[in-house]
C-alpha cells in the first residue's frame, strides 16, 4: 500500500510540474524556500543546506517536496555521502467530500503532522486529513508507515467554545499509545494560562508542563510555571527541538517551579528566568543599535548557578539581518574562551 502511495503522489507531480502544466499561463503558481547555513563553533566549521517547492494549481490543490539533510562537517565529507536525494514529496488538496458539505484538506505522500511536539510531529509517508470544522470542533485523522513493517496513526480533536478557551487532544499509536492534552486560556487581554500533559501508555512516562503570563505594565511581563517530566520520557515521534533547538519545548527531568520577567522598551529587552528545581538564573539582554542607516543587535546571555555561586554560561555577540534576507553573528563565550559566527541565507520565492 505505502508503495501505491509513493507511485500515486509522484505521477501526479509528474503531472503538475510537466511542460504541459507550465504551458497553461496562469494555472501554476511555483514558490518555495532555500535555507542554508554555515556556522564556526567550537573549531568546528559546518554547513546545512534545506530547499522546499510548492506548486498550487488552481485554488485548491498543491503539489510539494522538500530536500533536507544536507549537513557536513568542513572537516570531513558529507554526513550523506553528498549524495543529494528528495526527503518527501505529497500532493494536498482542499474540498468537500460530497456538494454542500464542509471543506477539509486532504493530503497524500510525505505528511506534515504537527499535533504536538511532545507527541506527534509525523512526517513519514501516508495520508492524513484535517481542517475537518464542525461547530466549535475541529479533527483531524492520519496513517502513515515508518519503515516496511511499522505503521504509525493517530487523530486529533480541538474544542474552542469560546475565543478564551482552546482544548486540543490527540492520541498517536505506533510501537505503544502516546496521548497529549493542551489547553490555553486567556481570561483578559493582559493574562494568558497554558498548560500540556503529554505520557507514554506502555512506559508510564509523562510530561507535565503549566505557565502563566501576566502584561502588569507595557513595558513588563511577568511568568511562573511548573514542570513535572520524568527522566526517560522520549515518545517516538516527538521533537523537542521542534522549530528553535534553542528553545526546546521540554528537557527530561525537570520537576519544580520557575519564575521569570520580561521588561521591553524601545530597542531594549531584557529578561531572566529562575529554575527553582535546579538553583539556576538565566538572563539575557538585547540592545538595537544603529550606524548610519544600519540596525544590529548586540546581545549579552548567560546562565548563573545560585548554589554554587558560579556562572556557568556567559556570551556576547552581534547580529544582523540584510534586507536581502542574509543574516550574520559573531560572538564569543568568555567561560570557554571561543569565538563563533554563522552566515545564514533564507529565500523564499
């Protein structure tokens, strides 16, 4: 089946990226994105290259595939091979399934579930349904293989009652059930509540995680939070590092309280965050400087250890970002005495 698949989403964008397709002048509409990165850190000088193609044909149906995985170390050769392959190709489509009823999306191939990152990021290849709206509900439903004998699905439903209050829920089945549960409230304008519970059926781990933000000023936010996630919660397709590997969304192990205040201004942020479980302070500033009719950002972070008394992290550095879509940092960590700097070019067409 998962053969049929494939075969099916690639003939059809065959069809669409064809001579034929492109002869027709305003049927397709092409756009993308090229990402690539090179960074020196550590004496380590890599680079990481992404590129995605979309093509809409007509209002409701677009074809795609992404090329990710073009990392390489500068020292030696390409993680693969340098071999450059397609990491997925789907065809989506958007419409009723019969005249006179609701519209959902509809895809087929290299999926893009993205439930949850603690449960359900799911980009194998299958096919998947979502958007499907019925009141204040919304499901969504998919099944997709990971690897010839593994099969991996999985649904959702999202409650919204009232525009305060959003409720998601989702179950994913592969080696063992995992289940997620996310709510937001937002009492008032100045108040927001979050709050996810994430566990692993067969394992009995779990991930706990509630916060609280409070606007007490325009200029100041306050936030507390709590974390109960066990040591060796890891479910199989969740992704941490989901979007910003800088900040990911859970760290095995973490169990207890923070607190933390962001304070912004005009070309100004500063905040800081403490972690009751492990006697840590995180603080970072920001300060937008202009030259001449250049604007950059010198940045100041670091990581203070309250029971020991010790600063454990503590960098420096400039950023940039050209209106040409180029951005560059430099930066230099005084605890380990290294310089680093990275050139990043994101383009989208």
């Amino acid at each position: 089946m998962k053969r049929i698949i494939a075969f099916l989403t690639a003939a059809v964008m065959i069809v669409v990226l064809s001579p034929v397709a492109n002869a027709v002048p305003g049927a397709l509409d092409l756009g993308g994105n090229f990402q690539t990165t090179i960074e020196y850190e550590k004496e380590q000088l890599t680079g990481k290259s992404e590129l995605s193609l979309e093509a809409l044909m007509g209002e409701d149906l677009k074809a795609g595939f992404s090329i990710t995985g073009l990392n390489r170390n500068f020292n030696g050769p390409w993680e693969n091979g340098g071999i450059i392959s397609v990491d997925k190709m789907w065809l989506e489509t958007r419409g009723p399934l019969f005249p006179g009823t609701s519209s959902f999306v509809t895809r087929l191939g290299g999926l893009g579930i993205a439930y949850s990152p603690y449960t359900a990021i799911v980009g194998e290849n299958g096919i998947s349904v979502d958007e499907i709206n019925l009141g204040p509900a919304s499901l969504g439903a998919f099944y997709a293989w990971d690897g010839p004998d593994s099969v991996v699905q999985g649904a959702r439903l999202g409650l919204s009652p009232i525009d305060a209050v959003k409720i998601q829920g989702s179950v994913v089945k592969a080696d063992q059930n995992y289940y997620d549960i996310q709510a937001q409230i937002t009492p008032a304008d100045f108040m927001k509540l979050t709050g996810v519970y994430a566990t692993e059926e067969a394992e009995e781990e779990h991930a706990l995680k509630v916060d609280a933000a409070v606007q007490v000023f325009r200029d100041l936010q306050i936030r507390a939070g709590f974390r109960d996630i066990t040591e060796n919660f890891s479910p199989k397709y969740g992704d941490p590092n989901y979007k910003d590997p800088k900040v990911p969304y859970y760290v095995p192990g973490q169990e207890g309280f923070l607190a933390g205040a962001t304070f912004k201004q005009p070309n100004l942020v500063i905040e800081g965050t403490y972690t009751f479980f492990n006697d840590q302070f995180k603080f970072a500033a920001t300060r937008t400087l202009g030259l001449g009719d250049i604007n950059f950002d010198a940045v100041l972070e670091g990581t203070y250890k309250t029971d020991i008394s010790e600063i454990r992290n503590l960098e420096a550095g400039v950023k940039y970002k050209a209106p040409n879509g180029l951005n560059l940092e430099v930066g230099y960590d005084f605890i380990v005495q290294q310089p680093s700097a990275s050139v990043e070019l994101q383009m989208a067409f």
